[in-house]
C-alpha cells in the first residue's frame, strides 16, 4: 500500500477575531486558532493537528503582531494525525 493520504480537505480560516487582542501575541494565538478551526472542523481533539512549516512561515511572515486576516489550508490525514498545508 502507498502512504499517499486518501483524505484531503480545503479550509478557509478567517482570522478576523484574532485582530481584537491587543497588538502583541497576535500571530501566537492566530495559530492556536487555526489548530482550533481545524479541529472543529474536523471533529477531532487539537493534539492531532499539525501544521506545515510553509503555512507557518506564512504566519509569521509579517510578525508578531500582525497575522494575515485569512488562511485557506489544505488538510491531509496521515494515520492519526492531520497535516494542515498551504494552498497553493
């Protein structure tokens, strides 16, 4: 058998909330939040979320302070675990 996944999803994540908090510790908790929409989404526990390291330089990419507003991130099921990727 090929270790290809056989379940892919795309979300889109409006991280609209996330700009309510004060200016620091925005993009931490933007990532909190995209493991939580996805786990929702999902119907899953946060634990088996990971995310991609190319959706999180895409996080990061402007800084602390300032997340992007949305994310649209591909899911892809690996045994127990759920990879979220960049769409792209």
């Amino acid at each position: 058998m090929s270790g290809s996944s056989s379940e892919e999803k795309i979300i889109s994540i409006n991280l609209r909330r996330i700009w309510d908090y004060s200016g620091y510790a925005r993009t931490p908790k933007a990532v909190r939040f995209i493991k939580e929409q996805a786990a929702r989404h999902l119907k899953t526990s946060i634990d088996n979320i990971k995310i991609d390291e190319s959706l999180n330089v895409l996080i990061w990419s402007r800084g602390l302070k300032k997340p992007p507003r949305m994310v649209k991130v591909k899911v892809e099921k690996e045994e127990d675990n759920y990879i979220l990727k960049l769409v792209g």
